[in-house]
C-alpha cells in the first residue's frame, strides 16, 4: 500500500495538540495506523510540546498539592464504567476489507441510501456522540455530483479508491477538503470506501446536506 | 554542561531514569524529584493554555498521578521523558473537556524496552528541539506556542493576535517549516 496523501501538518499539528474534535481525531488515528511517515510527524509534534512544557517558568503548586497526591498514590485507580458493547450492523464489506481498529468501540450504522450509487452508515463514537463520523460508499465507476465543503473536513480511504481534480486516492491515502474545495470526485472500478469526519457537530449539515439538496433537484 | 546554560535541575536522561525507578520499584524519592521538575511546569503550561488556577492546579496533580500509574508504559526508545509527560496531560485535558462516557480507543503499547542509547536519543532530540525553538523569530513562536495553549488554535489566535485567519494560519506554516529539520521524518 503506498500512500500518496497525507494530511496536511497544520491538521497533525492540531491532532498533537488536542485540538481536533473527537471525529476528526479518529479519523486522523485511523490514517496514522497506517501511515509511519505521519506517526513520525506527530511524534515530532508532541516532542514540540514537551519542549515547550520543559521551558515553561515554574508556578508554585499549593502547599499541600505534594502531600495531596503521596496521599492518593496507593488509591486503586478509578474503577472504570461497563465497557460499551458496539452495535454494529451488517455491512457486507467488500471481500478482503477490514474495518480499521480505531472504530473497535463504535456503534456503527446500517447502510442508508444517499444519492444513486452512494451510500452511508453513521458511526457514533460513545465518548463523543455529538461527533459527525460516517462510513461512505461509492459504487464502482460512479460519480458524485459535484459539491463544495462547508467546514473541515478528512476522508480517509479504506478500500478502492477515487479520483477528482487533485489526484488519484487508494486505500490508505488521506483526503482534506475545505470550503475552498469544489470537486467532483469519481470512484475507482472497485468502488470506493472511505472513513469521514466534519468538524462541527452538525447531522446532515455542511457539504453532505447541499449534496443531499443538490440531489433532490 | 553548567548549571546556568541548564535552568531545569532535571535533564531528560534523568527524567527518563527516575521514570524507570518509579516503574521497576514504585520509589517515591524519585517521584518526588519528578514531581518537583514536572508539577510547577504542567501547571504554568495549562494556566497559559488559558485553564483557572484551580483546574491548572488539579490537571497538573492528576497528571503526576496518572504518571505514577502508567510508568511501566513509559519506553524512552519511542518518546522522551517530557514529551511522554506531555502527552498524558493532553489526553486528560482532552478526557475532561468531553467529559468522556467511555474509554477513547488506543492504539496498543508497544513492550517496554529502555536502553541507555535511546535514552542518549532522545535526550539528543529534545536538545535539537530547544535549539530549533529558539531559530524561530519571535512571532513565528509566538504561533506556535499559542497553537498549543489554545482549544481552537487558528481561530482563536487569529483573534488573540488580532490577525486574518489567513495570516495565522501561513506563519504557521512557515514556522513549521523552520522546525522540520528538528522533527525528524523526511
């Protein structure tokens, strides 16, 4: 699998900084699994916030701030909730295709229609519910209309792959759109799969809610 | 290496050790020296990123806490002793502020395996790391320092800076670019 898209650093410095919504973070992750270059990227980000931590000045703790936590060191850690047991429907992946690992504790929806060709399946991530994260489908040799983005947005491709005016994307690769981008994106023979995420906490807003509109012209 | 050119008592290769002593015998005098380096600086480090005193206060404790928890997950052959401290301090501040329902996923650990020459590494790397913060121009740090102290880092710098999002966002770029050498990777 070779990568050709990664995100952009300003989006890995984001993810090392905390700074990236919970859907946006997963989707990052996601690539990161497969990705050492951008691993090694991220990593390089956080060694940057080690070093800026290193040389904050030094602000007194309270008095007692030590004695506080010797205290609580032999306090077993803090029991932690029921896991959450995902509800996933049957999607009939393509044969050979996995889900990547980063969604093991998502609920994740059954197949809706969306527009000829595309389908969706909401992923709800339970530590984060307001998070937009969807799994898309496009059938083999379709096209979307074509649209722009409201807000952020990271696609990560997990199976075929699609072309538009800024390249070729396959498996692994990492598209970002924005509202500058306007394209017209057409899948592979294979079809196309991939991971999203929007920024915001909106349900059918931005650019899926004008493609939807523009669709039902 | 003179105690003036070195204003933290702590360098990383002793940070990294005295991680190991709190991970292989639980030592509390070595958590104690740990606490003294890392407590004050976390603090200051989320009073700047905008947190009350009080949360600055309680994020920094449990920080030291969860390193007392998690030491044996430390390995100084993938991160430094800093920026290990880092990021358990982002992942609580991020915990918090979703006031999380359940565990977020992790990637696995991989095994523990310190050896004197990573810990030269890294102690190596965050050297190149001071040294490519103090190339960048006093604005360009600014940036990049506010993108770690803000939740949401180009708009509210924008604001704070009172610049176009546009501008923010470009010497941020540009300031990356003065740091690649030192973040490694191609």
């Amino acid at each position: 699998m070779t990568i050709t898209h990664h995100p952009a650093d300003d989006t890995l410095l984001r993810h090392a900084t905390g700074a990236l919504n919970a859907g946006l973070a997963l989707v990052v992750e996601a690539h990161l699994t497969g990705c050492p270059q951008c691993r090694a990227r991220v990593a390089g980000f956080e060694a940057l916030g080690g070093a800026l931590m290193e040389a904050e000045k030094l602000e007194p703790l309270a008095p007692a701030a030590f004695a506080e936590v010797l205290a609580r060191l032999d306090e077993p850690p803090p029991v932690t909730t029921a896991p959450h047991v995902p509800r996933r429907a049957m999607l009939h992946l393509p044969p050979g295709m996995k889900l990547p690992d980063v969604l093991a504790g998502c609920d994740i929806g059954r197949w809706l229609w969306f527009g000829p060709g595309v389908r969706y399946s909401q992923v709800r991530l339970p530590w984060a519910p307001e998070a937009n994260v969807m799994l898309l489908r496009v059938a083999a040799n379709r096209g979307v209309v074509t649209h722009s983005h409201a807000l952020h947005e990271l696609t990560q491709i997990l199976h075929g792959g699609y072309s538009d005016c800024t390249g070729s994307y396959g498996p692994g690769d990492m598209a970002e759109g924005d509202e500058l981008l306007l394209h017209q994106p057409r899948a592979d023979a294979e079809g196309c799969l991939c991971l999203a995420a929007l920024e915001g906490g909106l349900r059918l807003g931005g650019w899926l809610g004008r493609l939807q509109r523009r669709l039902g012209q | 290496m003179s105690a003036v050119d070195q204003p933290s008592p702590l360098d990383a290769a002793a940070q990294a050790r005295l991680i190991g002593l709190v991970a292989a015998a639980r030592d509390r005098q070595a958590f104690a020296a740990l606490f003294k380096h890392f407590a004050p600086r976390l603090k200051a480090f989320h009073l700047r990123a905008g947190l009350s005193g009080g949360a600055a206060e309680e994020l920094a404790q449990e920080t030291m806490l969860m390193l007392w928890r998690k030491a044996e997950s430390f390995d100084p052959a993938r991160a430094g002793a800093a920026t290990w401290v880092y990021t358990i301090t982002r992942n609580l501040r991020i915990d918090q502020a979703r006031r999380q329902r359940g565990p977020a996923p992790q990637l696995p650990e991989e095994e523990f395996s310190p050896s004197p020459e990573a810990i030269t590494l890294e102690s190596e790397q965050a050297a190149r790391m001071r040294e490519a913060l103090a190339v960048l121009s006093g604005e360009q740090r600014r940036v990049i320092e506010l993108s770690f102290f803000s939740d949401t880092p180009h708009a509210a710098i924008a604001q704070v800076l009172n610049l176009p999002l546009g501008t923010v966002k470009s010497r941020i770029r540009l300031a990356l670019v003065r740091l690649r050498d030192a973040l490694g990777a191609d």
